[in-house]
C-alpha cells in the first residue's frame, strides 16, 4: 500500500497539467501512487495524460464520458479508488514544492490524532508570477478539533485550497453528509470541518504550494452572486448545530464580511433578499451588518 494517495481532478487545464503532475512526481518523498481523472476536457487533455500512463506511480487514468459538473464529485471518485493511509487532492492548475510531501507528513506523524494538515501557499497568475501568499513563519500550529472550526472556520474558510492539504483516507466518510458535492464555491470549507470534527488539524506555515489565479477561475463570478452568504450559511448552520460555534465566534466578522462583499460586488436585489432571509436565524450577524453598511470604518 502507498502511503500517500495523490488525486489530480483536471478539466480543461491542458496548459497547466504537465507542470501539475511533474511537480508530483518530482518529490522528495516517493511512496505514492498518482490517479488522474479527467472530467471530459476537450482542450488535449487527454494527451498529457496519456504520456504518463506507464509511469509506475500512475494506478488509474479515468476519463468521464460526461462532465459531473463538480469538482467535489471527481474528488469523492479519485478517494474511492485510493490506497494511501493519506490523500493529496493535487488541482491541475497548481503545484508544489519537491518537498510538499516529505515536510508535511513529518509533521502529522507528530500529531497521533491528526486527520488534516495544510500548509502555507503562493498565490500565482497564470504564467506563475507570484502574487501573495499566506503566512509563511516556518511555524507549526496544532489545533484540537473544535478549537480548529472555531478559531479558523467559524467565519470564512483558511485554507486557501485543497492543494496545500493532506487528509487521512480513513477518515473521509461520504456517507456523512453529500451537501458539500452540491456547492459551487462553499464545497471545500464544509468538507474541512466535516473532518475537523474527527481529530487534530495541523498548520504548517511553510510555503510549500502554489495556487493558480487565471480566467477560468470561478471562485470570482461566484462571490459576485453571493454564494458566500447563499452556501457559506449552510457551513455555519452546520457548525453552530454540531461543532458548538456560538455567535461570538462569528457574528461580528460575518456581517463586516456581509457589508463589505455587497459594497465591492453591488449585490442584485434577488440576492440582497435571499441573503436577509438566510441571516433570519442569525440577528447578531444582521447587527453587526447594519453597523458596518453604516459605518465602514469601524474595526
């Protein structure tokens, strides 16, 4: 059995995909094995591809003959076919330090209780000119389950992307809760506090990953529709029912997030009103936006 089971779900990222998977498989550390899945590209994908199918890290290529329409669904998929005690979700358009593996599982064996680490990552443009990037201290910060959501989920996600992570397999229970296959900018913050709920999260502060901002992003059109507040509420409910976040954890930074989101992106006045209707439950972040709208530059 590998010890690390790295995914790489791609669609349409030809351009980026041989710098994703040599990145891999240029690691210090090499006990893995390396799926590809492919969800009906149609940019020579497939290619690329193709000229790795005998390398003998590869255990499957997968080709979908029709787009599942979510990148959470190609993940569920690549960990069903995984051996690895850990899984890497590796995004097409990213990559990695040589040394991503080898530094963060040193880490999580450290943590017996570990269920996800993350580290530090550069923002990049498309042709991988650095932008910004995360804190990079060299720090280690354990985090105990809920203390975890609390501190770092309660009101936005904190990592950055999925690249950046390690899971432990065993831990990833699908049957749980599917909601998160649903989503189209929310999936990955649910899916972290779903097994935040199981065990100890590790933060390395080492830039260890790369994270690619290019045109066919769609994190930004997204946010323009105010899915933040649309799906990002369905998180918090979730954490307030079962992780015992309480509105002090979020309410003051969820309705400065509120105030600020609909001044930068001038919400429609449909979304305005489905997010008034999605805060009914939560008046403490209604106040909160009130007094931001109002008074932007309280801090």
């Amino acid at each position: 059995m590998p010890e690390v089971s790295v995914i790489v779900p791609n669609y349409n990222h030809a351009p980026y995909l041989m710098q994703r998977i040599d990145s891999i498989l240029a690691q210090t550390h090499q006990d893995f094995e390396l799926i590809l899945l492919d969800d009906c590209s149609t940019d020579g994908s497939r290619d690329i591809m193709e000229s790795y199918r005998n390398n003998p890290h590869v255990s499957h290529i997968v080709y979908n003959e029709h787009n599942s329409g979510s990148a959470f669904r190609q993940w569920d998929k690549g960990i069903e076919m995984a051996q690895g005690e850990w899984i890497w979700v590796a995004e097409s358009d990213d990559y990695a330090e040589p040394t991503f593996l080898e530094r963060m599982l040193g880490e999580v064996t450290k943590v017996p209780d570990c269920v996800l680490a993350y580290a530090a990552t550069w923002w990049v443009d498309k042709n991988g000119n650095k932008l910004w990037e995360t804190p990079n201290s060299d720090r280690v910060n354990v985090y105990k389950s809920k203390d975890f959501i609390r501190k770092k989920m309660a009101i936005c996600n904190s990592i950055a992307n999925v690249s950046e992570c390690l899971f432990r397999r065993d831990r990833y229970h699908p049957s749980k809760n599917h909601r998160y296959e649903h989503m189209r900018l929310c999936g990955d913050w649910f899916f972290y506090v779903l097994l935040a709920e199981q065990g100890s999260v590790v933060e390395v502060e080492s830039t260890l990953s790369y994270y690619r901002q290019h045109g066919s992003n769609i994190s930004g059109d997204a946010e323009r529709q105010g899915l933040t507040f649309l799906e990002g509420i369905d998180v918090l409910d979730y954490m307030t029912t079962n992780c015992g976040v309480r509105p002090c954890d979020y309410a003051r930074g969820w309705g400065r997030m509120w105030a600020r989101y609909e001044r930068q992106y001038r919400f429609s006045p449909a979304v305005k009103k489905a997010i008034r209707r999605r805060m009914h439950n939560h008046p403490g972040i209604k106040y909160y936006h009130l007094l931001y709208r109002q008074k932007p530059w309280r801090r």
